[in-house]
C-alpha cells in the first residue's frame, strides 16, 4: 500500500510530461456533475477536470471527483425479550482520480482508462433507530478501476461548451460497477 500512491503520482506525471511534447495542443479546465448508480440509488459525483487536446483525434483527461458509496448492514443482538435486528447505512466518501485517454470525432467522443479511488472516511447515514457506529472501515483504502465514457460535445462560443457523457466505471477491489449520466461545462485556456 506504502508504493501504490507514490506509483499513481508517478504515472499520472509520466503521462503528462510525455504528452506536453506533441504540436497541436488545446488545454480545457471545467466541472463535471455526474448521477451515477452502484446498484444501490442515484447519487451524484461532482469535481473539477483538465483536459488536454494533443492532436485533431486525441488527447488526455484527469480531474479530482468526490464521490460517495451507500453501504448498509445489520447490527444483531439477543435481550430478554429475544432476537433483535436493528438496520444502518453508512456513506463511504471517496476521492477519484482518472487517467484517460480521449479520442475525438465530430460525432460523438470517446474517453477511456484507470481511475483510482482513495477511501477518505464515512458518516453513518440513519441514527434514528438509536444505534451509533463508532468505527467503519475498509481494506484495502484504494481501489483501482476502469472508466470508460461517451460523450457529445455542444459549441456555446468559441471557448465555452458543454459535453453531456455516459460513463460505465468498474472497480476492481470492491466488485461494485458505477454506471451513471453526468454533463461537463469546459472552458478553453
């Protein structure tokens, strides 16, 4: 665990300082506002990004992305009055990081690649049933992933756009898989 995030860094620099060299370069930042769905319900996932167009048909992707993780479970216990089963959910929060390569048509765009999301705590979502969680964690504290989106870019002025996605984001250690439907406002540097 102690060389996984001097790796992540490693990697995302490499990418960047590799890519810097080639000719044709457009640099965007932005927001983007994703729902997205991990088989629990709908919750969204909100961050910055920085995208940089390298040639006419490619380039490259990354951001910072909070997003959060429903968990539930049972707390059981047996009293004088016999079995008892009282229900709680947490929120786990995460911190999600991509590295993406982009490839751009006139009909739609095409980005793909790891994401790593870094554990960064969680809140117990129901306290009315009068159970409090003093402790909840996971193991391990970064999950590495795939994401792979579809999005469709939409012209408001020359340095100004939208771009609504769809995204489909495998994790790896978890097993959960989030599909969702988000939209990003970029602005040209």
């Amino acid at each position: 665990m102690k060389l996984v995030m001097p790796a992540v860094l490693f990697f995302i620099t490499t990418l960047f300082v590799t890519v810097s060299t080639c000719a044709q370069q457009k640099n965007y930042v932005g927001l983007n506002v994703t729902l997205e769905n991990a088989g629990t319900s709908f919750r969204p996932k909100i961050g910055g990004l920085f995208e940089r167009q390298l040639t006419k048909r490619s380039g490259i992707e990354t951001g910072l992305y909070y997003r959060t993780y429903g968990q539930a479970g049972i707390f059981s216990y047996t009293d004088s009055s016999g079995s008892q089963i009282i229900p709680f959910t947490v929120s786990e929060r995460y911190l999600s990081i991509p590295a993406l390569y982009r490839f751009y048509s006139r009909i739609i765009n095409f980005a793909a690649g790891p994401t790593f999301d870094f554990y960064m705590g969680w809140r117990q979502k129901n306290s009315s049933s009068g159970l409090k969680i003093d402790a909840y964690d996971i193991d391990p504290n970064l999950s590495l992933g795939f994401l792979a989106k579809i999005s469709k870019r939409i012209t408001l002025s020359k340095q100004f756009f939208l771009e609504p996605e769809v995204q489909i984001n495998p994790m790896l250690a978890s097993g959960r898989t989030y599909a969702g439907f988000g939209i990003a406002a970029k602005y040209g540097l």
